[in-house]
C-alpha cells in the first residue's frame, strides 16, 4: 500500500513539472514596458436644458426653442447633424390639467469640436435666457487608433529594456515567448456634468477681445508584461 502511495505521488510531481517545463521549456528574461499619451479631445457634448418653469419670463420652451436654433446656426453650428434631444418630459398627471399648468422640459445634447466655439455657445445660449448649460463629456474621434498607438509603444519599451539588461551581462534577448497587459488605459470619456465655472477647462487665458481655453487632456496609459528568450 505504501508503495504504490509513493509511485502515485512521484507521478503527480513529475506531472506537475512536465506542465512547467512545457509553458516555457528555456531560459527567459521578464521585463515590462510602460507607455502613455496624453490627447487634446476633439468631440465636445453639451447639455443644453430648457425648463418651462425658468422660462416663463423669456417665452414658451418652443419659443426659446426656435431662439435658441437661431442662435446655434448664427455660429455656423449644423443643427440637424449637431443637435439631439436627449431628453423630454411633462409633468402632465390628470387629463384636467390646465395647458397654462403644464411644465415641459427638454434637454439637447450638442456636439462641438472646438473649445472656443464652447464659450460663444454659452455666451449666445444664455443671451436669450438660457441658462442650463454644462460640459457633458469630452472624447476623441479616433481614440481607438490612439490606444493601439500607445500599447505598440509599451510593448516596444519592454523589448528595448531587454536589449538593454541582456546586453551587460553580455547576453541577447530572442522572440517573445509570452506578453500580457496588465492594466487597461485610464480614459473614461470624461464626464463633466458642470459649467464653464468649474475646472472644466485646464487653462483659460483672457485678453480684451476673448477667451482662449484648452480641456484637460484625455490620458491614455497602458503597461505589458513581457517574456523574452535569452540567449
């Protein structure tokens, strides 16, 4: 019995060893490479509210509504590519309501891709009484092609490392035999939900005429885990 206990267990640990030996069956260096870019974000949402409530003194939400369109098309913004309703209610409860009782809300999302048009939106909104706007988010049109751009940089650090370190001992690095991300970027297209008195903007710089202001950057960073061969 003791016997074939032993011949079991030698069989278990040379089992396990075999699986080792066979994941990576030569001498390798283990190196990481790090990367990170920063972007200026090109693709701008606004929330533009409009509240009946607040809006008694300017007109009607459609009033302000038609205003409002003007105002967007006086600074050459597309308002049937650029502009969605993302929101509309009513605090319509019984059919014996008054229409003069009834409080419509409507909320816009508009996509801007300049952040000094920004500025002349909030400007020209509140100009006709609207008030109720924020910086929704901030991101990039081409932040796909932005975070292979930045893993193919992380990845080229751990190989330049390598080289690196294998050269002072006077050795070589091969083929990658193993490579594993170990952390997704940090972009999480910006949410905001603030207006322009908030730290919205990472500088603003004034003169007599206007405001010239910059969005915080979108920041992208990515490291790999790499195994070379080593010679």
């Amino acid at each position: 019995m003791k016997r074939i206990l032993i011949a079991i267990l030698i069989a278990v640990s040379v089992s396990g060893y075999s699986q080792t030996k066979n994941f990576i069956d030569q001498n390798y260096i283990e190196v990481t490479g790090k990367a990170e870019m920063e972007i200026i974000p090109n693709e701008i949402y606004v929330s533009i509210k409009l509240n009946g409530k607040d809006l008694k003194k300017t007109g009607t939400v459609e009033e302000v509504e038609k205003l409002m369109f003007g105002k967007l098309k006086s600074l050459n913004i597309d308002v049937t590519e650029n502009l969605v309703i993302k929101d509309m209610a009513s605090n319509l409860n019984s059919h014996w309501i008054k229409a003069s009782d009834i409080n419509t809300t409507k909320e816009y999302l508009l996509l801007l891709t300049d952040a000094n048009k920004v500025v002349s939106v909030f400007r020209e909104l509140q100009s006709v009484g609207i008030s109720d706007i924020s910086v929704d988010r901030v991101e990039h049109s081409e932040i796909t092609k932005y975070r292979q751009d930045v893993k193919i940089e992380a990845i080229k650090a751990a190989k330049a490392k390598a080289e690196s370190l294998t050269s002072a001992i006077g050795q070589t690095c091969g083929r990658a035999l193993y490579i594993q991300e170990q952390n997704i970027d940090i972009y999480r297209g910006r949410n905001y939900g603030s207006g322009l008195t908030s730290n919205v903007f990472m500088n603003v710089k004034t003169d007599n005429r206007d405001l010239d202001i910059e969005f915080q950057k979108i920041k992208l960073q990515y490291t790999v885990l790499v195994k070379f061969e080593l010679k």
